[in-house]
DNA sequence: GCCAACGTTGGC
DNA sequence: GCCAACGTTGGC
C-alpha cells in the first residue's frame, strides 16, 4: 500500500541559494538544515517524489516562486563532518550523525511568483504554517490544497 | 538595520 | 527540570 503523498515547502535566502541556482544545477542536496522538526520532516517523512513549494525568504519581497520534487531518500548531511564548512558539528560522528537530509530536483519556476503578502491577504491560506506569525521552520509541511491553489494563482 | 519571535544552551 | 542568556530567523 503506498504511504500518502505529502507536500512540502522550503525556504531559502535568495542571496544564497534562489530558484535560478537550482535551476541551473537541476538538483542539489539540501544542506545545512539545523533545525529539529525541520531535520524530521526531511528524514522521516519526505518520500521521493513529493512536491515542494521552493520559497525566497529574507528579501524584499518573499515569495513562492517554484516548484521542485523531493529527489533522494534521506541521508546524513555532510557538511556536518566538514570542519571547513560553517554547518559543521562537532558533536556529530559518521556513526551517529545529527543532521540528515533530502535532494531537492527542480520542476519548475513560476511565471508570477505568489507573495507571503497574497498568501496573508487571502484568507483561504490563514491556517498555511508559513503565514503565522513568528514562523520561521524552514522545512514545512504543507497541505494539498493549499499547494494546489497556490499553482493555481501562477498561472491566474 | 531593527527587532520580535523563536530555538538552543548551560548553569543551577 | 527550570529558565535566563544568547544566537538566529526573517518580516518589515
């Protein structure tokens, strides 16, 4: 029996890593990941093929601006065995590892990207954890429905 | 650049 | 186990 489809949403500074950056390399591990629950989500719920909201946080105007699939099974983030890296833990072994990711695949990047000021201004998005306040859990779940209308407004 | 909200650390 | 202090996120 097939486990449920479940969506996802990621943020990252576009200074650092934006949608074009994935565009351009097609595929990339999502490293660097030092949070919790946003660790969880990666190693035990994402599933190759899942959909994900790719969002440009810390910007001018933050925004939803494409789309990409979950691409690997979870796996131990290497930065944090690289003391060069600045994600390096040093409280992190290669038998016991702290931090895990996914590779994320690019889909698509949208036309029109959808704004957090659309998504706060649209009641149909209040329960949507990326438009709480004080949210900042950069691997977030996200509803199929919210997701999908979120596609819609692209392409509106 | 400011700062509120949040997560983590470490002393006790 | 509590909680103050600290560091970070991320909107504005």
């Amino acid at each position: 029996m097939a486990q449920k489809r479940n969506y996802w949403l990621v943020k990252s500074e576009p200074e650092s890593y934006s949608i074009r950056d994935l565009q351009k390399e097609g595929k990339t591990a999502w490293t660097g990941v030092r949070n919790y629950q946003a660790r969880n989500f990666m190693r035990d719920e994402m599933r190759v093929g899942d959909p994900v909201l790719f969002y440009h946080s810390n910007t001018a105007t933050p925004a939803v601006v494409g789309i990409g699939e979950v691409a690997s099974p979870s796996y131990p983030d290497p930065t944090q065995f690289d003391s060069k890296s600045e994600y390096f833990d040093p409280k992190a072994t290669k038998e016991v590892p702290r931090w895990f990711l996914v590779d994320i695949r690019f889909k698509k990047m949208f036309k029109k990207a959808v704004t957090l000021e659309e998504l706060k201004t649209n009641g149909k998005f209040h329960d949507m954890v990326l438009t709480q306040k004080g949210s900042r859990l950069s691997v977030q779940p996200v509803e199929k429905k919210h997701f999908e209308r979120i596609v819609k407004m692209t392409s509106a």
